[in-house]
C-alpha cells in the first residue's frame, strides 16, 4: 500500500499512448541534437572522463527544465523544435488533470474532504507544475556515480515518466535499493515531503535514486506538481490528533532550507 512504500504506478491514466512514444522519442533526439554535448564537454572540465575513484558530489545526468505553472516558460527554452514544445504542452496539461483528480483520491483514501489538498497547494498564487527532462547516458564504471545521488523530493506529487527500456530508477524500502523497472507507458507516482507532512507521516516521501548504466542512455521525465509558494503547509488537523509530529510553515521557506540538505540523510 502507499502508506509503506510512498509510491506507485499508474497504467489506464489516460494519457496517449502514441503522445507518450513522440515525448519519448523527440526527447531522445533533443538529447542528441542538442544536451549531448553540453554533457560532454561537462565531463571533460570536471575531470569525470576517467572515473578512477568513486565521485559522489555530481550527477551523471543531462537535464533542463520546464515550468507550466503558474507560468509557462516553454516558449522561452532554446532549440526545441515546435513539434516537440507542442507535444510537451499537451502532454503536460494531461498531467497537471491526472496529478489533480490524484489528490482527490489520495483525500479520499485519507478521509480528507475533497477539494482539501488543492485548497492547501493553491495558497494565493495556485500550485506550481513544472517537469524536469532528465537523460541519463550510459556510463563506462556505473560503480563509481549515481545517476541521481539518493534524495526525497520536496514537493507535493511527483509523475515520472520513464524510459521504455532502460531501466534505473530505484526507491528505498526498509534498508534495501528496489528497483523500479521501466513498464511501457505507466506512470511512476511518489509523494514528496509537503504531502509527508500534510499527512501527518501516514504517507512518506520515500527516499530514491537513479543508478547508472554500462549501456543504454535513460530518459526520464519528472513532472513536479507542488504547493504555491506562498502556501501554508502543516499537518491536516484530522490527521495530527492530539500531538503532530511535524511543524507548520511556508513552502518557499522549506526550499530554501532543501536546496542546501537535499542529498544528506532524510531528517524528521
Ligand atoms: C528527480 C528524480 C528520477 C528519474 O528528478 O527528483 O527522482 O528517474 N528523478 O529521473
Ligand atoms: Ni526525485
């Protein structure tokens, strides 16, 4: 159930399925067109082309990024073609509906009314929706650094849509690395810390990470639909009974705090 394992997948979502192989496709040949050598040229300057010794402050991962929400900024990212900015825009409006009628569940598998956690990720501003383009080349000593060093997301929902093929991706589970392996055209769902924290820990957000490949370059895209930044998150009051085990803030002071403890160890 997600009260342990804080994720899930979903596959009648109703997404596209031919949307989903054209998102997956025309991210690959971005990749080529046009990240493959930034990704290079990266490896080359931080002397990462050897990989004699384990690395553990980088990524090996090729990644840029879109907002939606509260305001898009897909018409001002550099070299993507119209072909690929409009199936971006559709495909994310598509996930900006499913993670909304997700909440609506997730409120009605906690007993919450409906309406209840739009209301809290809405502040005055209404929630922020933006996806993170991820490739993941392959890697000559995968033993040497992550793909994506070990994290929990900070948000509020997160919709992961993964390679068809290559596989990567893997979350935490009592003590041990699971992977989640690629399953065409589902959807990964995990929850982030604002909604660890709205639920009073009756979800976690789970700790996870992207292992790197000898072969094979992974892509993924993450689609982060999280609470406005003015957005005052604390512990449902049915939820907390008489004693909550976390505190009450606002959104953009907790990613100020993130950015700087993302990758040590989950703290309460
Ligand atoms: C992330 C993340 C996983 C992946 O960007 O926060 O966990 O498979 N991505 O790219
Ligand atoms: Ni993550």
């Amino acid at each position: 159930c997600l009260c342990n394992w804080g994720f899930f997948e979903i596959v009648n979502h109703g997404l596209p399925y031919d949307l989903l192989d054209n998102v997956e496709k025309m991210t690959k040949e971005h990749y080529k067109k046009s990240m493959e050598q930034k990704f290079n040229d990266m490896l080359k300057s931080k002397g990462l082309e050897n990989l004699e010794r384990e690395v553990e402050d980088v990524d090996w991962e090729s990644t840029f990024y879109l907002r939606h929400l509260p305001q898009s900024n897909l018409h001002d990212i550099p070299d993507m073609s119209d072909e690929y900015r409009t199936a971006m825009k559709d495909f994310a409006k598509r996930l900006e509906n499913l993670a909304e009628d997700l909440l609506d569940l997730l409120c009605e598998n906690l007993g919450l009314e409906k309406g209840y956690l739009k209301k809290v990720f809405h502040g005055t501003k209404g929630p922020t929706f933006g996806t993170k383009v991820s490739n993941y080349p392959s890697c000559p000593k995968p033993e040497m650094i992550k793909g994506l060093r070990a994290h929990t997301d900070a948000g509020g929902i997160i919709l992961l849509f993964q390679d068809d093929k290559v596989s990567g991706l893997q979350l935490l589970k009592d003590g041990d690395w699971i992977d989640v392996p690629p399953l065409n055209h589902s959807i990964v769902i995990n929850l982030g810390d604002q909604l660890e924290v709205i639920t009073n820990g009756k979800y976690k957000s789970v700790m996870h990470r992207v292992v790197t490949q000898e072969e094979g370059n992974r892509m993924s895209i993450a689609s982060f639909y999280n609470p406005g930044s003015d957005a005052e998150i604390a512990p449902a009051s049915s939820l907390a009974g008489k004693e909550s085990e976390y505190p009450s803030f606002v959104f953009d002071d907790y990613m100020k705090l993130y950015a700087g403890v993302k990758f040590q160890p989950k703290e309460p």
